[in-house]
C-alpha cells in the first residue's frame, strides 16, 4: 500500500468567537454570483436550498452589509445578486486563498522529512 502525505489547510474568519465565513460560504457566493439565485448555488453545491437560505440569511444579517439581495421579477424573472460588499468578501477571501496556498506549495519540504 503507497503512503500519500498531503499537507492543507483550513481556516475560517471568526465573528464573536463563531465560525462566519470560510471556504464553504465563499463557494456558495460564487455560485451565487455565477448562477444568479440561490437554488441555482445549492444545487451546484450539492446542498439543499433550506441550507443555502439560511448561510445567506446568516451572512446577511451578521455581516457589516448584505452580501445577497435579492433582484425583481419581470422579462428575465427574478433572482439574487452578490452586492459590492459580497463581490468585495469573495475577492478579498480569494485573495487570501491564493497566498495561503501559495506558502503550503513553498513549505512542501515538510512532507519530505516526515
């Protein structure tokens, strides 16, 4: 049997001492923002729509601003949007993401003297 070692990492912005956004919210976002509603997301996600809602509600209410909104029916029937202060999570968390992983691939050493 072949031995794989594998080093990650996981981390998550905290808010009063609970977990509030990390990687799961961060794809839900982006789903979001690339299928223009939430059940769109949750599917894409292999999530339910109920457990999608309430991780939007979630953020929503708990975040500085809304991150989702929702957007108005007619021609194009409605829908939900990131707003800027969402576009802006996403972006920074995507940010962080790269250089985080980008340190993992440097330290890669590590697995060589385990």
């Amino acid at each position: 049997m072949e031995t794989t070692l594998e080093l990650r990492l996981t981390y998550w912005v905290y808010l009063n001492g609970i977990r509030f956004f990390g990687p799961g919210r961060a794809e839900l976002l982006a789903h979001i923002q690339e299928t223009g509603s939430i059940s769109g997301a949750a599917k894409a996600m292999e999530m339910s729509y109920k457990k999608a809602w309430r991780m939007v509600e979630e953020m929503n209410l708990e975040g500085k601003s809304p991150y989702v909104v929702a957007k108005k029916g007619g021609k194009e029937g409605g829908g939900t949007a990131l707003t800027e202060r969402g576009k802006a999570v996403v972006a920074a968390y995507n940010r962080l993401d790269h250089k985080l992983q980008a340190l993992l691939k440097e330290e890669q050493e590590l697995l060589d003297l385990i």
